[in-house]
C-alpha cells in the first residue's frame, strides 16, 4: 500500500499513524489472524489509552508499533517516519530517538543506579547535551531526585517504574509506549504513578499510548482506543 502525497503529509503532523495492520501467525495448518486492519492516529502531546480483554491483541498492537515486530501488512509511521520495513540497524536508531518504553515488569538493569540506569539509552546513538545531567533531570522530574545513587533492589515497585518512566523520557522521544505500567503495582503506587504520567505530559507535551486492563488508567487518557478481536471498536 503506498500513501498518496496528501496522506504522507498528513501521517507526518501526527506522532503514529497506523494504516490497515494487520498481523497473522501460522499455527499448524491453521493461520490465526490476531490483528485484522488496525487503522488509527495519534495526535501530538496525546495521552492515549489502548484497552480490551486478553487476546483482543493490544500488546501485538503495541510491539508492532515499537518497531518490534513487522505487520503481515499495513503501515506504522511514527513521527511521519514509515518503519514498517525498515533494516534492523534503521529501525533501532528510530527506537532509540523516536520512540520511549515502560514495560509492567520495570526491566530496570539491576547492577545500575536509578541514574546510571536512565543514562543508558543515551549512551546508543546521538544525543545533545551531558547524560548525566540529563538523567538526573528526568530523575527529578518523575519526583526521583534524591534516588540517583540507589540501585532497583532499594527501589520500591512504584519508584522503579518511575526509574523506567525517567529512562524512557531521557531521549525525547515522539512517543512513549507504556504495556500494562501499573500491572504490578498496588493501588496506591498505581495511583501515584498515573498522577505522575498525567503531570509529566502536561509538562512536557510527550506522547503517551499506555495499553490497559487498569480502567482508572484508562479514565485519565485523554481519548481511549478499544480493540476486540483484533479489531478497533470504539
């Protein structure tokens, strides 16, 4: 599928938009369509919630968005940048300047400092600015300024996911992609976490796509994005 002129230059104002991805896996004989025509923008300085039960394919949705795994076809571009077949090595320099991830399990590197740990994508790629500097500002920003020295094993849960939040912020990225962010957290870390997210946006004007079971999570979105069986439906 090719995008006319108009379309490419409307794809290029917004932060994603996907067109007609689909995705399938061949399961024995049987070929299982787990994405079936996916279309959808999101706007610059969005705060966008993906929800629906398991299975209706939203963390499919989300790694294809990523850039971590390719649609049997359709169309992502983040930033008005077409990654749908890009090259390895294109597609983790986008990854690294375009695009920030929260996962539910934190994925912090346990031998490293809260600071050490939101320095590391900067050390991948080309970055203005001193690292250092810049992880101890977004440190400070998800409310973590006096945690730099402290490694995730003398973080609780909700601030080792603000450690996560920090390092997928420190880039600048078009969007941060957050799966399930308070999945593992109680209710009140869930709490200050999505107030955390809801001020850090405001502040900065990042992008946000969070998929959710977390209906709270889901209520603070500015708009929210419901896919059953691989479809959108609200």
């Amino acid at each position: 599928m090719q995008f006319s002129q108009g379309a490419e230059q409307a794809a290029k104002a917004d932060a994603l938009v996907a067109i007609a991805v689909a995705k399938s896996l061949l399961l024995g004989r049987e070929r299982v369509e787990i994405l079936k025509g996916i279309d959808l923008e999101v706007h610059h300085g969005e705060l966008v919630a993906i929800v629906g039960p398991s299975g209706s394919g939203k963390s499919t949705l989300l790694g294809i968005i990523a850039g971590l795994d390719t649609p049997t076809s359709g169309q992502v571009l983040i930033d008005g940048i077409n990654v749908t077949r890009m090259r390895e090595a294109q597609l983790a320099s986008v990854r690294n300047q375009k695009i920030g991830m929260v996962f539910q399990a934190f994925n912090l590197i346990p031998t490293l400092t809260a600071q050490e740990n939101v320095e590391s994508p900067l050390a991948i790629g080309r970055h203005h600015g001193n690292p250092s500097e810049q992880a101890r500002a977004m440190l400070a920003l998800v409310g973590l300024g006096h945690r730099l020295k402290n490694r995730p094993s003398q973080l609780s849960g909700g601030e080792q996911q603000r450690v996560a939040i920090a390092r997928a912020l420190v880039t600048r990225p078009a969007i941060v992609i957050m799966d399930e962010p308070t999945g593992n957290l109680d209710r009140a870390n869930s709490d200050n976490v999505l107030r955390m997210v809801r001020d850090v946006q405001q502040q900065t004007g990042t992008t946000f796509i969070i998929a959710t079971h977390d209906a709270t999570v889901a209520e603070a979105a500015h708009r929210t994005i419901r896919l059953l069986d691989g479809r959108v439906v609200a």
